[in-house]
C-alpha cells in the first residue's frame, strides 16, 4: 500500500475533492519529518524532490531512503521528481525508483513539448506502475508573477490542453493559470479561476482521467487554495514554505543556543518546524484521514 504513484492517489482526491500535498524536500531530515507527520495525520503524501537535490544527494539514495520510510507506512507515499527539464534525468530517477516522474518541457514550442514529454512518458511506463507528469503554459517565478497572469499566451490555453494530454501519454496533468514559485510579491495573486474550472470539465467531465497539479502554493492565501481544490485542484505543490521552515529554524535554534554544540537538538527544532508547516497544508488541503 505505502509505495504507489502519484495517480491512483490523486484519482481518489479528485473524486473526493480534496489535495493531496506535494511537498518539496532538500535533506533527509526533512524527508522524516514529512512521513512522519502525515503518517500521524493518516492522510497520502507526496514527497517531491527537485533536480538539484536530486543529482546533491543522488536519486539512488533519495529512493532508496523513500523506500525504506514508504515501505512500512500505513499510508500511501508517492516519490515524484519535480520539474525537471531533462529527458535522460528524467529516465535515470525512474529507473532509480521515484514513483512519479514530472518532465517539464513547457518552456519548448507547443509540439516540442508533446515530443519531450512522450518520450519520458513511454519510457517511465515501460518500467511498469510509474507515472508521469506534465505542464503547459508558464508557471513563472515571483518576479514575473502578474506579468504572466497578464498574458493570455503565457497560460495554458484550454483547447491545447485537451491535445497535449491526448498525444503526451501524461497520467496527471499541470496547467499553467497564473500561480507562481516562491513567494507572491503582490496582496492577491492574479488566479485564473475560470480557466482552471473549464480546464477540469474539459479533461473530465465524463469521469475523473486526469488529476490536475497546482503548482506555487506557497503565499497563496486559505481561501484561494480552498477555491483552487475544490475546482479540481489535487496535487498541491509547497516547496518555498518547507525551505523557510528549515532556514529559519536553524537561525533561530543556533541563534538561542549559540554556545551549544548539539546536532541532534538542532535537527529536532527543524523537525518540529517542518511537521508544523505540514499540518498547515494538511488542514488547508483537507486530506486529513483520507489514506
């Protein structure tokens, strides 16, 4: 049960409407600290690790650590590379046993992103019960947010959404409405509801075939996430919040105790942040007892 892909937990979600939480780590302590707290909140998990921790620590050691953690868990626990531009990292983490798989070729011109994603997605199934992950549009970082949410080209247009999933192979799906990485610069984010409820009926309106991923979480208000998971919204990517958990926790700890030298006391503050900021989300994102 503990060591699934990211779809068969995200098709209950949906049909459920609720999120489950992807949560971005970039250590072990980290990683400990998300199980455990979701295994204590009886809700799925996804733990995200990104390309750049990914290829620090090594995708053999982040999975096997997953495996160890997953394997006796009551819960479901999916281990999904986060945005990832390219194609052989892609089929190297698959191959070392992440569960879930997100190539990111959305920067590419329309074709060239079906193509890139195809091609992982063929690969990554041939492997057997693993998923994929794709985007369209720009999810843009905080400095760009509301010039992209401006643009009507830069979101992901709702016809070719239905192409690109038909043609790419993809098993959930990440379109882009105008949320952002990191932390929103403005009060209130500029959120294309209307495109996401319309991308949704589109994809799924005659039964639930393909979650949809909201990317950005991190500073978007209770009411705007509560809004986005009700439209559909399955899989909630927090990434920012988790790394502002760890630094500040640090800071903080070292800052009080400035004369002791205690790892373990150090890595225990920064545990308890981390299961803090997870018990957030999993409020927020109603997936409480839903393993």
């Amino acid at each position: 049960m503990a060591i699934v892909n990211a779809k068969e937990i995200l098709v209950k979600a949906t049909e459920g409407r609720y999120s489950v939480g992807a949560f971005n780590i970039t250590n072990i302590i980290q990683m400990e600290a998300v199980v455990d707290t979701a295994v204590q909140r009886n809700c799925p998990l996804i733990i995200q690790a990104s390309v750049a921790p990914s290829k620090a620590l090594g995708s053999k050691v982040i999975a096997s650590v997953y495996r160890i953690l997953a394997q006796d868990a009551p819960i479901p626990i999916c281990l999904h590379l986060d945005h990832c531009t390219e194609v052989d990292f892609c089929k190297q983490c698959a191959d070392s046993g992440y569960t879930n798989i997100m190539i990111d070729a959305s920067k590419q011109p329309f074709e060239k992103n079906i193509q890139q994603t195809r091609e992982v997605a063929d690969y990554v199934h041939g492997l057997g019960d693993l998923t994929v992950e794709g985007e369209l549009g720009t999810v843009s970082g905080v400095e760009d947010q509301v010039k992209v949410a401006e643009d009507e080209a830069a979101l992901c247009n709702p016809a070719q959404a239905v192409e690109f999933v038909a043609k790419s192979g993809v098993d959930i799906f990440a379109p882009a409405i105008g949320t952002a990485h990191g932390v929103y610069k403005t009060e209130n984010p500029k959120i294309d509801f209307d495109r996401f409820s319309e991308i949704f009926k589109l994809l799924n309106g005659k039964g639930v075939k393909m979650p949809l991923v909201v990317h950005g979480g991190t500073g978007l208000k209770p009411d705007v996430v509560k809004k986005l998971v009700s439209l559909g919204g399955s899989k909630f990517n927090v990434s920012t919040d988790l790394k502002h958990s760890l630094i500040d926790a640090t800071y903080d700890y070292i800052a009080e105790h400035r004369d002791e030298y205690n790892p373990g006391k150090l890595d225990a503050a920064v545990r308890q942040a981390i299961s803090d900021k997870i018990n957030y989300w999993i409020d927020l994102l109603g997936c409480a007892d839903k393993a």
